[in-house]
C-alpha cells in the first residue's frame, strides 16, 4: 500500500479544526483507502477506536444508512460524550439528503466529519447552500510518478515508460497482467460511466457519451470548442447538437475523468471565452479507450504535467501571447510559472517553436521547458528540464 503522503499531511494539518474535510476524486483514486489509513493513523496515535465511527456506502451492509435520517440517527447513537468523534463517510453521494444529515451532525460538539466523494455534483446545491464556509475540499487524483515509482521500485525511465502506458491508478499500477490490468480498468470505466454520469445526470444515450468521450480523448492538448466536436461527430453519421455535447461534457467533468483548462490572454491579462483544452484523470483509461497507441507522446506527457501541476495545488490555465501559445501558465497566490512541454527539441524549429513564447514574456517569473531529452540546455533564463526529474520533485 502506497503511502499518499501529501493528502495525509493535508488531513493531518485540518484535524480537530471545525470544518469538514470533503475528500473528492475520480472512483477507484485511492480515497477509501486515504480515509482507513487516516483512521489507522489516529488509532496508532492513541485515539480510541470507538471514536473513530466510519460508514462506506459500497458496502452493502450499510445499505439501510442510505437514508439520512438513519444515517443520522446511527452516527448519534455511537457518539462518546466528551470525547473527540471523528466520523468517516464514504461515498457519501449515494445517501440522497445527505446534505442535512452532516450539516446537524457538524452542529454536535466535539465531532471531525470526513466526507469523500466520486462527483463534483455533491458539492453543488445543497451541500454548498447549507454548509458555507464549513468544508474544504480536498482534491485527489490517482498515483503520482512519484507515488507509482515508490510503490513499484524500480529504474525511474523504465518505470515511467510503463507509468505513461498503465496509469497510476493504485490497484491497476500493481497488475503486471495486461489482460487482468485491462479487465479491471474496464470496470472501473464502466463504473465511473454508468454510475457517476449516465444514472446521476439521467443521460439518455450513452453510445452519444462515449463517442465524445473518445473524442476528446483522442484530442487531448489540442483546443478545441463544443461546437466543433457537435460539427465533427454529426459530419461522422452522429447527428447531436451544442447543448447536448455541453451537457455531456459537463457530466463528464463532474466525474472527474475529464478536467478543462481555459485559456489566458497574456498581453492583455485577460482570459478568453472560447478554445479551451481538455485532459483525462488518468492515462491508462486512455490506453483503454483508444488502445495502446504511440502516437501524440507530447500530448500525452503534457497531460500527466498538468494533472502534476492541479496536484501541486496550481490554478492552471494556457498561455496566448499574440498568436503563439504557452502550454501552461500555473499560478498558486501571487506566484507564477510558465511551462513549455514537447516530447524533444534536439530539432532545431522545434527548439525555437518551443522556446520563442517564452522569449516574448518580459516579466520575471520563472520560465520552464520541459522534455524527454537527456541532456536539457537552456538560454536567456529559460530552463529546460527532463520532465521524469520534474515529476520527482519535492
């Protein structure tokens, strides 16, 4: 088992304050098992295991707790007068309501409530109406390459070659059977559509979302607008509209499998309304939809840097600057970096193609351009480094 250390840290950092911890991620990422290494911890801490009350909603036999009075009614009966409860919820969207639950449960004394969740949706309405200011999310994604690379050992290019064709879901990164690999990534898909989209955003024709859903897949790292995959779907015998593709995407977005970058007018310090980019949770569901394909190697490590980027807690958005284009533009308060990423720049127009934007930008803030080549140079204070060294990075 993986030690995510970050998010324990993070959990660790928020414990006894009075906010709820709501953990969100894609299904299969790892939050089931954050939250009982969580509680492990406090046990080992000296914490009393009945104070530590936990309920994970695919459990069958918590099946009756799916309604909040109960769920209500079950947590109160366990509280320890006195003591510190900290109570654990588990997929906490399956409960309808579960909104007033929690919020009477926050109203208790002495009680640290974590939620974790599968869609953006449950951070929405209710939840958001009821409980501002009382929560923080936590965002989770599935392994690092620094997490993968510490789970499975190893040479780090060999490990990382292996990291961009399988992904970093925990249990998947462990399979050495492609087959079996295969197999359980296919469910997770299954999952993730049928449970987290199609039931929840009551979506009616699924053949419909999973064509957008290879689309965009096929795409990723290129902008690209609604109505352009509407045109390109409907030109391929798939007749749709804007609407309905926004809507699917948006499903799909909530899920977590796919997250959207806008883009950032950088002369004009604006940002635009059109074009934006979009990328996948996790590279093995993309091996998974298109197959094992070689193809588009700067696509795909441009997508494992961005989701490294939102890991490190950056607001991430691309850069245009006239007519060219910065890949990522990543901010966190008033600090500000540029990323460049290409698969190699020993070409000499691709080194200038990569390296011009960057020339251009007159302010000071730190400029990087990122590649697979062994030997990085840099100029006019633009660094160029290995991307595997950047993935490693404290």
């Amino acid at each position: 088992m993986v030690n995510r250390k970050k998010y324990m840290d993070m959990l660790t950092r928020m414990k006894d304050h009075q906010v709820i911890k709501v953990i969100t991620g894609v299904r299969r990422c790892g939050k089931s098992t954050l939250l009982q290494m969580f509680r492990d911890s406090l046990v080992e801490a000296g914490i009393e295991e009945r104070c530590c009350i936990s309920v994970n909603f695919e459990d069958i036999r918590f099946e009756d707790l799916k309604e909040y009075h109960r769920l209500y009614g079950y947590i109160m009966e366990r509280l320890i007068p006195g003591k510190m409860n900290y109570i654990f919820l588990d997929e906490i969207q399956a409960v309808p309501g579960f909104q007033k639950a929690v919020d009477s449960l926050y109203l208790q004394d002495h009680v640290d409530i974590y939620l974790t969740g599968s869609n953006a949706y449950m951070l929405s309405g209710e939840l958001a109406t009821l409980l501002s200011g009382r929560y923080i999310e936590i965002r989770m994604l599935p392994l690092s390459f620094r997490e993968y690379l510490e789970m499975v050992g190893g040479e780090k290019r060999s490990a990382f070659q292996d990291y961009y064709r399988k992904g970093g879901f925990p249990y998947a990164a462990a399979i050495q059977d492609d087959m079996v690999r295969s197999e359980y990534l296919k469910g997770i898909f299954n999952t993730v559509l049928l449970k987290d989209v199609v039931e929840r955003k009551k979506i009616a024709d699924v053949p419909l979302l999973e064509a957008i859903l290879r689309f965009l897949a096929d795409d990723i790292g290129n902008t690209v607008s609604v109505k352009k995959i509407a045109d390109t779907l409907t030109s391929n015998g798939r007749k749709t509209t804007v609407a309905t593709i926004d809507g699917y995407v948006q499903a799909l977005k909530d899920a977590f499998i796919l997250y959207e970058i806008g883009r950032y007018d950088i002369k004009g310090k604006q940002y635009l309304r059109s074009l934006e980019k979009y990328y996948l949770v996790d590279m093995g569901l993309r091996s998974l939809i298109l197959g094992e394909r070689s193809m588009d190697v700067g696509h795909v490590i441009e997508n494992i840097v961005y989701l490294e980027l939102i890991r490190r807690g950056y607001t991430v958005s691309i850069g245009k600057f006239g007519d060219q284009e910065v890949d990522f533009i990543a901010q966190e308060g008033r600090k500000k970096i540029y990323y460049q990423v290409a698969a190699t720049v020993l070409d000499p127009s691709t080194y200038e193609r990569e390296f011009r934007p960057l020339k251009k930008i007159a302010d000071n803030y730190p400029k990087y351009v990122l590649t697979m080549d062994e030997f990085p140079i840099g100029e006019d204070g633009i660094d160029q480094v290995n991307i595997i060294d950047f993935l490693l990075e404290e």
